[in-house]
C-alpha cells in the first residue's frame, strides 16, 4: 500500500484550510456586522468584524502561500 507523501497531503490541507480563510475574511469584511448592535468596549460590532476580517485574510493568504510553495517542491523535484 502506497501512503501519500506528506509534503502533498499537507500542502494541498493547506491550500484548503487557506481558501476557506480568504473566504471567511473576505464575507467578515463585506457582511458581518451590519445592522447588528453590540460589540466590545468602545469598538462597534462592525470594526470587530472588520479586525476580524482583516485577520483571516492575513491567515489565509499565509496558509495559500506556504501549501502552493509545499506543492511547488514536491513537484519540481
């Protein structure tokens, strides 16, 4: 039985975990928080989701960048 190399297993986990993070980041950033009351402190429910947005997207870009460069190495060679 042939078990899957782990630089393809986890760079293509990370290039999913990566885009589900974009996706997240970018629907924090459009929608969350609209017409909604609350928030934490003095920062209105919007900007929470506005940080939080901001912070998925960095997360996600970072994974998508480590899995392509993962299957990037394990292809070239």
């Amino acid at each position: 039985m042939d078990l899957v190399p782990v630089n393809l297993a986890l760079g293509a986990l990370l290039i999913f975990i990566g885009l589900l993070g974009l996706g997240y980041g970018l629907y924090a950033l459009l929608r969350g928080g609209k017409g909604q009351e609350g928030g934490i402190g003095p920062i209105p429910e919007r900007g929470v989701h506005a940080i939080a947005g901001i912070r998925m997207l960095i997360g996600g870009g970072i994974s998508t960048i480590l899995g392509a460069l993962l299957l990037w190495g394990y292809f070239s060679g």
